[in-house]
C-alpha cells in the first residue's frame, strides 16, 4: 500500500506511527514522501499557513480526509473525522446553525444556562441560606463603604440591592458578592472631593456608577479583560497602600466626633482641618470607637482559633462552627452593641450624646436615571471636572473589575469550574449601570464575602436572587433602628478593616529584592510601588495610577526596544549546554565564532539596537570572527524592518567574508528566514544564509560552523576533542559537490525527507562548503 501522510497541527501522523515533533518545540515537519497523481508533474506544491503548518495542495492525492486515520477502517483514531459540506444535509446545517445560536446566546446570558437545570431539592436550602447571611453582612459592610466613600450612608446598601441580581442573570461565578467594595470606594471618594454638599456628592457617584459600568460593558463586549493586566501587583498594592492612608485620615473626623469639622481637598488640607478642629472631640464617641476595634479585633482572633481548630481532626465541640460564623458576622454585632449603647445614652439624657447616622429614607430605592439628577445634570451642562469624570470612570471600572475577578478566579480554581473574563466584565458592568437608576454607586467585589460564599455553602447564582429580598426586607423595615447607629461605631469598622489594606510588607520585599548596586533584582516594582503610593497620597488615586502604569509602559516599551543581547558559553562541566559568558565566566568559546543569543522580538522596535549590539560584540571580540551563530529560540517574531535589516547585515558580512548561521528558530520566524534568505537574490548569487537547514540546534550550528572553519584550514579552529577531530576527517573526504538550496544533493526549505533530521544534517553538511 502506499504510504500516506497527515500533517496536523501537533506534527506528522503517519500510518506506521504517532505524531512525531522536532526537538524545538513542536515545529511541523515533512516525514514522507506523498504519492504522485497520475495526471500531475513535478513537485508537489508547498503552501504555508501563518502558524507554520504545511498543507498538501492535492488532497485527493492521498485517499483520505485530512484528518483521518491513516488506514480507512480505523475509526478509533484520536482525530476528529471531519465530514464534507457536500455530504452534510440542510437539516445537520440547521441544527448545527441552531445549536452555535444557542450556545452563543447562553454564553452571553448564563441565567438560561443554569436555571432550566437548577436542583431545587438539593441547591436551593444552601443558597438561601448563604444568600441570607452574606446579605446581613452586606447591610453593615456597605454602610461603612458610603462612608469610605463620602456619600449618604443609604447609597450603600443600594448597592446590594440591584447590582447583585443584575449579576446573578449574567455572571459566570455562583460565589462572587456583587454589592460595594472598599477599593472602589477608595476612587469614589477621591472623583468626589471637589464636591463639598453631601446630596451633590450622591447624585454624582450614581452617575459615575453609569459611567464606570458603560466602560466595562464596551470592553467587555470587545472582549478586552486583558488591559487589567497593565494594573500590576505593585501597582495595586502601592495605590491600596496610599488610599488606605487617605481613607484612615479621613475616618478621623467620625472617630473623633467632628462634627463641625472643614471639608478639606487632599491629604495635606484634611489635615490641615482635622488639626484646626481638634478641640471639638467628642470623647465619649471617641472611647466607644476604641472599644469597637478592640471588640473587632477580639471577634477575628476568635475566628482564626475557629478555623485552626476545625482544620484538626475530630470530633469538634458543636459551639465551635457557631462561634466562627459569629466572627464572620462581626460587623452585625458590633453594629447591635453600639446601637444599643446609643439608644439607652439617648433615652437617659434626653437626646444622643455622641453623633449618630440620624434619619435613613425607608423603602425600596426609587427608579432614578443617573444622568437625570440635577447634579449630574448641571455638570453635563456646565462640563465641570466632566472630563475627570470620565476618564476616573475608566479607572474605576478596571479596578472594580480586577478586584472582582480576582476574588472569583480564586474560588473558581478551589472549586474546579471555569469563569469567563470577557463575560464578568460585561456582568459587572451592566450591574453597575443599572444599579446606577437606583441610587446605587459603582458595585464590586469583596475577597472577605466571597470566600465566606463558598464556606457558607452557596452551590449557585440563585443565592445572589436571595440577597434581594433580604435586602428588599431590611431597607423596607429596619432602616428607623439604623437612626441610632454611631458614626464612631462605623469608623471602627472602617479603620480596623482598613488597616488590613496597609501593605508595607510588600513595599519591605521589593527592597530587599532590589539590589540597587547589583544586575537584576525587583527595582522597576519597588520604584513603581512608591509611585502608586506617594501620588496617591499627595495627588490623588488617579494621577497615582495613571502615572505607575505609564511608568510600567514605558519600562515594556523599553525591554521591546532593547532586549538583552548576550555572548555564550558552552560549559561542559554541565553537559555541554550554553548560556551566558559574561556570567558564567568558566563558558568556552571558540576562536573564529561567535555565538550570539538574542533575548527578545525582533522588530521594527529593536532592529537597529540589535545590529548595533551584533556589530559591537563581533568588532570588539578577542579573535578575527570568521563565523556568527545566532541562536534565535528566544525571538518570537520577525517583521519587515528586522527582515531588511538582515538583509543589510548579512549582505556586509559576507562581502567581508563573515558568514552566518541561524539556529533554533522556531515556527512563523523559520518560515520568515527560509522565505527570505534561503534562495538566492538573483542569478549567479549564493543565499544569504549558507546552511543546509533551518531547523537545527546551537549544537547543530556550531559543529557546522566548526567543520566550516575546518575546511578553511583554520587550524586554530579546530576542535579540542578527539571525536569532533576524527569526526571532520572522516565528513572531510564525502565529496566536493557543494550543497545548493532547492537541489536534489540536500532538503528543500529546511524540511526533512523521510530519513531522521540527524542523517540529513550529517549529508548536508558533509557537502557544505
């Protein structure tokens, strides 16, 4: 029978065998020989796809599908059999039509997913319940949030009241607590600080609301979650640090009973006010705050005992489970006992002796557009700060978006289940920008909530269903026993939550691993976390971000535009394999060679550094360099400006008589350098590179290059060792007809016939001249 050939994407499949791969990464290679059509002459013709692979231009030539079993009767082949169009009837097109509409559907409104199969006996007890709880928690968690945020304290839990089911229709995560964030609260706060009327303030972070969710509803539906990776880990850290800072200076004013107190702009003119209104102190305020962070403190020591002792092996006490859901719900109690404390103190001195909430709105929010309310209208008009407005809206969505992703991934990675990026982004947006017609301000994540979500025992997105109606019940009921609430009692919270933001830590590891007199180390993060921190701090959360991320930029624009190049090394103390001379100094070299890796893409970007470095590496080596071997396993990628750079540097050399020779290049780059610089220019010429194939090893390419110096009667070139000596006098005497690209002497294109690459690279080098 004859032998026949797939070729997919992982390799060759032939009948006699599995897939085969290069040892460079999986590069696609020609194994065998393709019969010929009767009526067809000539070779076969080669077609090349972007990513490198080679597809047969007959087809029928090989009497069989394209990705079928090499024998006809094989039906257990691990590749899908791909049926013709013109076999499939309408009906299988419709259906299949039918069904991509549907997947494509559910895709972009997971609720038809999984609530048509949703298991009412088993999931929905552990959903209400869990819903239950994280609504509690959320009632107390966003009121101190409105307060982070310097808005009407109702603002918050309108925040878990909307946002929450608009997610649970469009999410991918049955865990993620959709309601307020610190953070986010961090960058209302700091668009708000220019606005000294609390009612204005309210007004305009619901329209901040709606402009942050239309951000991330545009990105989403483009599908561009990937610019949240420009918001890097000492980024966010030094930004939480520097806002955590601000928001610790500004709960002053609560704790410490300042009622009278100057709306100060900026961390230096708050304290400036706070200093000036010192003498208002409400003391008895101030010691009730106190005692709530110490009751704060107490109430996490005794989740961590919890949680330590439920990790050990039973039998567990029963009260111990009761006691660590206690500790999560610290923040209701701590809310009960200051609550009460006001309200008896109220009742025995005939009104409240320490500042309290005072009058909350009961009732559902009221269906308010955004843009409607009359501060937001009068900025639409007037355009003041509208520009900030906009573009703090963007930073917003990203930061709301990356903490609630990255909560979410977490938990999806525990619980083995798969969330998409693209389609959280576009949840998290059209919650936000419905929340915003009902008095809610931008809406996010929280990693505490989250993860209690999963302890609890959510199973599904119908939990965020139950979070409405708790919170649905308790704005309708019980907002008149939140009249007594001490604003000292909210400052507690704030500030013992807060403090846990402060990440110094971080700040102390990038120092240590800075290593400002030595190469390497982490300088870039630990110059842009005290970035993020002082601008955040002196002026403002967004000139604070935008200038660490355009500090990052610029230091990728730079690694783009000047990556390393270095001189290697074998060491044959560790087998022989090659790294960088200048640091592992024992690495030998070869006179006449020059071994050069370059560590980047070469690009219009980076293509007259690379020459330049290549030229000052060759000109400034110990020896006359006869021959450069570049090692191209870490360039990516080749465009038009790096191509006619090769051009030039290669036409120079060889008119001074320094060849070249490319090894390790992989995939669409390999395909580039054989399309360019594997045939010759004209008639008469020689191609610019000289090497018999192109996908070899740095092995490979010095042993050629050696033979190569060898035949020059180079003598100094030769190599040390017995073997390669005996290896050149034996390849020495295999006949003078030098190889010539597209010849039958040698592969054609660097592809490899049906013999292994070793004995091809063996007769074609034995030929090179």
């Amino acid at each position: 029978k004859p032998a026949r050939l797939q070729l997919l994407r992982g390799g060759a499949l032939s009948r006699d065998g599995p897939p085969e791969h290069d040892a460079g990464g999986g590069e696609e290679r020609a194994m065998a020989s393709f019969p010929k059509d009767s009526a067809s002459s000539g070779p076969e013709e080669r077609r090349v796809t972007r990513i490198g692979d080679w597809v047969p231009s007959g087809r029928a030539a090989l009497g069989t599908s394209p990705v079928s079993g090499a024998s006809g009767g094989d039906q257990g082949d691990a590749y899908t059999q791909f049926t013709d169009s013109g076999e499939a009837t309408k009906l299988e097109k419709v259906a299949t039509c039918l069904s991509t509409v549907k997947h494509g559907v559910v895709a972009c409104v997971p609720v038809l997913g999984w609530l048509p199969k949703y298991k009412w006996k088993e999931d929905f007890f552990y959903d209400f319940v869990g819903g239950a709880t994280i609504a509690l928690i959320c009632l107390v968690q966003t009121l101190a949030h409105a307060a982070i945020a310097t808005t009407d304290v109702i603002q918050g839990p309108y925040c878990a009241f909307v946002p929450p089911f608009v997610y649970a229709m469009l999410g991918t995560s049955p865990h993620a607590s959709i309601s307020s964030g610190a953070i986010a609260a961090i960058l209302i706060a700091d668009q708000l600080q220019y606005f000294h009327d609390l009612e204005e303030r309210t007004q305009l972070a619901s329209l901040l609301a709606l402009i942050s969710g239309l951000w991330l509803i545009v990105l989403g539906l483009c599908r561009a979650a990937y610019l949240v990776r420009f918001l890097s880990q000492s980024l966010i850290s030094g930004f939480v640090t520097g806002g955590s800072v601000l928001i610790l200076e500004g709960q002053l004013k609560n704790l410490l009973g300042l009622v009278n107190m100057e709306h100060g702009v900026g961390f230096i003119d708050t304290g400036r006010c706070l200093f000036q209104a010192l003498p208002q102190t409400n003391f008895v305020g101030l010691a009730l705050g106190l005692s709530m962070m110490g009751v704060l403190q107490l109430m996490m020591w005794l989740k961590k005992y919890c949680v330590d002792r439920l990790k050990q092996k039973g039998p567990h006490p029963k009260w111990l489970k009761a006691a660590k859901l206690v500790s999560e719900m610290k923040e209701l109690v701590l809310v009960a006992i200051s609550t009460t404390f006001a309200y008896v103190t109220a009742q025995m001195y005939g009104g409240a002796i320490i500042p309290v909430v005072g009058d909350i709105t009961p009732g559902l929010p009221p269906f308010k557009p955004a843009y409607d309310l009359p501060a937001s209208r009068s900025m639409l008009e007037t355009h003041y700060r509208l520009q900030e407005f906009i573009f703090g809206g963007f930073l917003v969505a990203l930061t709301s978006f990356l903490t609630t992703y990255a909560t979410s991934k977490k938990q999806a990675l525990h619980h083995g289940y798969q969330i998409d990026a693209s389609q959280e982004m576009f949840a998290l947006g059209m919650a936000g920008a419905c929340g915003s017609f009902f008095g809610s301000f931008t809406p996010s994540g929280s990693l505490s909530r989250t993860s209690l979500a999963s302890e609890v025992g959510v199973k599904t997105q119908m939990s965020g269903l139950m979070k409405i109606v708790v919170v649905g019940t308790s704005l309708s009921f019980l907002t008149p026993v939140l009249y007594y609430l001490p604003k000292a009692a909210l400052a507690a919270i704030i500030l013992r939550s807060t403090w846990t933001l402060v990440d110094f830590k971080t700040a102390r590891e990038l120092w240590r691993a800075c290593k400002p007199n030595q190469v390497g180390g982490l300088r870039r993060d630990f110059v842009v976390w005290w970035i993020a921190f002082f601008l955040t701090i002196f002026c403002g959360v967004l000139y604070g971000i935008g200038s660490a991320v355009l500090f990052s930029v610029l230091m990728i624009v730079k690694d783009a535009a000047g990556p390393r190049v270095v001189v290697l090394g074998q060491i044959e103390s560790l087998g022989g394999i090659w790294r960088d001379a200048e640091v592992w100094t024992e690495g030998r070299t070869f006179p006449g060679i020059l071994v050069v890796e370059f560590r980047g893409p070469l690009s219009f970007a980076s293509a007259d550094y690379f020459m330049e470095e290549l030229e000052k590496r060759r000109m400034h080596a110990a020896t006359n360099i006869e021959i450069v071997v570049l090692a191209f396993g870490s360039v990516h990628d080749l465009d038009k400006t790096a191509i006619e750079m090769l051009r030039e540097l290669l036409t120079e050399w060889r008119a001074r008589g320094v060849s070249c020779i490319i090894a390790d290049a992989k995939s669409r780059v390999r395909l580039l350098l054989e399309q360019y610089f594997a045939t010759a220019a004209g008639k008469g010429k020689q191609p610019l590179l000289d090497q018999p194939a192109f996908i070899i090893t740095l092995d490979d390419a010095m042993n050629l290059a050696k033979r190569t110096l060898a035949r020059r009667n180079r003598g100094a070139a030769l190599p040390a060792t017995k073997e390669d000596q005996e290896y050149i006098a034996r390849t020495s005497s295999a006949g003078q007809g030098g190889w010539r690209h597209g010849g039958s002497t040698g592969p054609v294109m660097g592809l490899v016939t049906e013999n292994t690459r070793a004995e091809n690279f063996q007769r074609a080098t034995s030929n090179a001249v």
